[in-house]
C-alpha cells in the first residue's frame, strides 16, 4: 500500500468507519489501529480532528494532540472503549517499550499496549503493513502473534525510506542504547551527590551512596558484555 494513500485508505476501512457510531454499535467491537510516523499519518490526524480517536504517541509527541499509553490506560476503565491509533514506532523510550524479543536481526524493546488492549480490553488490533492492513481478533490468546505483528510493522515502516520520522528513534529500543543511558545518569548522579556533600567528603552517608552507585555500575557493566 502506498504510504501517500494510507490516510485516505484508512479513513475507508471498515472498522476505522464503525467508529462514527460507537464501539457499541461495532460487531467486533474497538479496534485499535498501528500506523508508522509518516508526514501523511501526522497531517491527517492533525487536519481531521473529528474522527474523535485518541492517538497514542512517544517521543516524537505527533500529532501533536496525542496522548500517552498510560493516560490511555488510565482512563479506559472508567469509559466506554474508544477506537485508538497508536503509533508504535515512537513507543521506544524504557517508559513505554518494557518488552525485550529476541529476534534473528537482534535483540530490542516493545511497548505492550497492543498486548494489554487486545487481551484486557477487548480490542481488535489492526495494523499498517507495506500491502495491506493486518488484522488480529480480540483477546488473541497468542502473545507471540501480537509481538510477530508489532516487528513486521516495524520492518514495514522501515521501508518507507525518508518518510519514516521515527527512523533515528529506533536505536533507543537496543539494549546498548539502555545501557548507555543507565551508564550516563550513574555519571550524572555521582557528580550530584559529590556535590552535594563537598563541605564533608568524610559524610557516612556520602561513603554509602557512593558504594552502592560502584555496585550498580559493576552490574551496568555485565549488561554491557552481554550487549555487545
């Protein structure tokens, strides 16, 4: 499917159409849609507000009217399900991606949110891939079809070339990029807490912390041989 089509192409999808009359009056119920971050994606959402789905972002923030998954989550027990987009290509960030698989091209982090909607919440997954939308049935007692789905859409947004804005995200899901990220803030907390007790470098309690951010940089360290 062309990327520059997938908007309108989506507009017209069945499920996306349910939408208009309430997931009540759905057959199966809310669906919830996987899109890549592409300028179309974004533009169309942002130009038709009407559509009165939630967008799930991450660390692009697009569109712009987006929410988290934990927002989501938070308010879906007190409402009627809505219909959602959710952008899983920005759910990189350790807040969103908590899921390490284990693939032939590496190891990386996913988000669970499909998981969670699809089987606490009833929801039908369906999501963009290069030819067409795939389509998985509420509460699918198959964890590994839902996480197989989230990394061939991911290898789909991969092939959009320069129309890809999540692309330079991806890193971030890599194990080295968690343990780079653990090894800076240990660095950022050390000079912290140095600083903080300059007047007494005898301090217990200095003597203390330091020893235990040693201990977390020791265990920062394996991580580091087992990521590479």
């Amino acid at each position: 499917m062309d990327i520059a089509v997938l908007p309108e192409a989506l507009f017209h999808h069945q499920e996306f159409k349910n939408r208009v009359s309430g997931p009540k009056n759905s057959r199966h119920g809310p669906a919830a849609f996987i899109l890549p971050t592409t300028p179309e994606t974004v533009s169309f959402v942002g130009r038709n507000p009407a559509i009165g789905c939630p967008s799930i972002v991450g660390a692009l923030k697009l569109p712009e009217s987006g929410i988290t998954a934990g927002e989501l989550l938070s308010f879906l027990p007190h409402s009627n399900c809505p219909n959602v987009l959710i952008f899983s290509d920005q759910l990189v960030n350790p807040v969103d991606a908590t899921v390490m698989l284990r693939t032939h091209s590496g190891n990386f982090f996913v988000s669970p949110i499909e998981l969670i909607l699809n089987q606490r919440h009833g929801y039908r997954i369906v999501s963009w891939h290069a030819s067409a939308f795939m389509e998985i049935e509420p509460a699918c007692s198959d964890s590994s079809r839902i996480y197989r789905n989230v990394i061939e859409h991911l290898k789909s947004c991969d092939a959009l070339g320069d129309q890809w804005l999540a692309r330079t995200h991806q890193f971030i899901r890599t194990p080295a990029a968690r343990v780079h990220n653990a090894k800076r803030k240990l660095r950022l907390f050390h000079s912290a807490v140095l600083d903080a007790y300059l007047e007494d470098l005898d301090d217990e309690a200095l003597k203390k912390a330091v020893e235990r951010i040693e201990v977390l940089r020791r265990q920062v360290g394996k991580w580091s041989l087992h990521t590479c």
